[in-house]
C-alpha cells in the first residue's frame, strides 16, 4: 500500500515539475529560438558550393562527415576528400576512416593515398563541436588551404547558452536535442589572429569562414569590446561585431561590387 501511495506521489509531482518546466517563460523563449533559427535560410550546403565557385576549387575536404547525404554527397568539386572515424554513422562511407588529430598527422608524414603538398580550396569543419578540438582543425587546416581558399565552420552562432552546451547527449535543457557546441569559441579566437580574416553567416546555426585573403565583408576583430573569458553572455549581447555576423544574401552583392 505504501508503495503504491509513493508511486502516485512521484507520478504527481512528476506532472507538477513538468508543467511548469514546460510552461516557464525562459524555457519557451529558448524553444522558440530554436524555430526561428531552423527557419533561416540558405543552408551550409548552398553556402559551401557557392564558396566553390567563387575560387574556381578544384579541392574540397569534408571534415566530420556523419551521413554523407547530408552535404558531402551534395558537394560540387572537382576533387572531394572525407575524414570521419565512424562514431555517430554506422555505415562511415567516407575516404579516410579515422580522426580529424591522425588524418593531418599522417598527411604530413605522407602516409595517405593524398600528398603532404595538396592545397584544398575549401575545407568544412563539421566535427567535434568542442573549441578545443575546433582550434585543432582550424591550425591544421591553415597548413593545407590555398592562400585564396576557404575554412568553413558549422554551429557558430549558438541562439541560448543552452545550445552551446559542451555536452551533446544531455536533451532535457530548454535547447531540447538541438546543440552548437563550442564552436564560436574557436571562430571568435581566430578572429583576432594576424593574417586571418572571417565573417559569420547569419542562417543555418552559423557557418563561420576565415581566410588568409581579406575578401568583401571579411575582418578581423579590433576594437575595445573583449570577451576574454569566452563568457555567451558578452557574445549574445556583442554577436554581430564578435562574430562578424553577416547576412549571405548582402554579402553576395557585395562581392559582385
């Protein structure tokens, strides 16, 4: 009987914790962030192909694949490299099998069926969404892009704090299953870099890009405004300078200029 009043309890309050989680301001607010951003448009994938054609790329590299149907199999290149070890898609259908850390340590020693002097034109960054592993690709990337080519990064502009969780698996924040990582980490600290230039697309959760060449629109982050502890709250309220954040629609009609 006891057991019976306690699972009706529990099974109360349960009901109670739910609905007011579920009926809490901040908590659909962040919801309806998530929509919003969905809705926004173009899509990586056009953004990635229209990049192509702006230097010409015979090279492309696909770093974090997942499911090739995705993007890499709608990419217009030429010459098409993918890297992913397989832990999210069983299938893993993609040229190099392994770690984004032993792709670019085995094309330097020249142990790929590519050679250690390949210059990609563009190379997509799509894989752990952990700044820490983002800056790792960027450094390694910059030793293989063409002096006019592109890095392209996905997920740079987290909507809440609650999408840029560093845990994926965690789905019951306001954020649901949608997640960003801690890719702006990474893109904001490049930013800052001498050589390097970039810009973030305002649709699709981000798409960051840098390059070595300062293209229209491209810069590099100066001013006084600083976020030196990477804090989302300093972000959400500098996004469009700190990210560069830019519409991709505009920046084409600034490049044609």
């Amino acid at each position: 009987m006891m057991f019976l009043k306690q699972y009706f309890v529990d099974l109360l309050n349960t009901y109670r914790i739910g609905k007011s989680v579920y009926s809490d301001a901040y908590f659909k607010r962040t919801a309806q962030l998530s929509v919003l951003e969905n809705l926004k448009k173009p899509r990586r994938t056009t953004i990635i192909n229209h990049l192509i054609t702006v230097v010409n790329a015979q090279n492309y590299l696909e770093i974090g694949v997942r499911d090739p149907g995705k993007n890499f199999n709608r990419i217009q290149c030429k010459n098409k490299f993918s890297v992913d070890p397989g832990i999210e898609f069983e299938d893993n259908p993609v040229d190099f099998k392994m770690t984004s850390d032993t792709f670019f340590k085995k094309l330097n020693n020249d142990e790929l069926e590519i050679k250690s002097n390949i210059k990609f034109d563009v190379i997509f960054i799509d894989g752990l969404h952990i700044s820490d592993q983002v800056e790792k690709d960027i450094l390694n990337s910059l030793n293989f892009i063409d002096d006019d080519g592109f890095i392209i990064l996905h997920d740079c502009n987290p909507p809440s704090e609650y999408h840029q969780r560093e845990t994926y698996n965690f789905m019951y924040s306001p954020a649901r299953n949608f997640w960003n990582g801690t890719t702006w980490k990474a893109l904001y600290k490049f930013r800052h870099a001498n050589g390097l230039y970039s810009i973030c697309f305002d649709c699709d959760w981000g798409v960051g890009v840098i390059s070595k060449k300062q293209y229209p629109g491209f810069n590099t982050l100066k001013g006084d405004i600083e976020n030196k502890f990477y804090e989302f709250s300093v972000l959400n309220e500098h996004r469009a300078q700190h990210l560069n954040l830019q519409s991709f629609e505009n920046w084409i009609t600034l490049l044609k200029d």
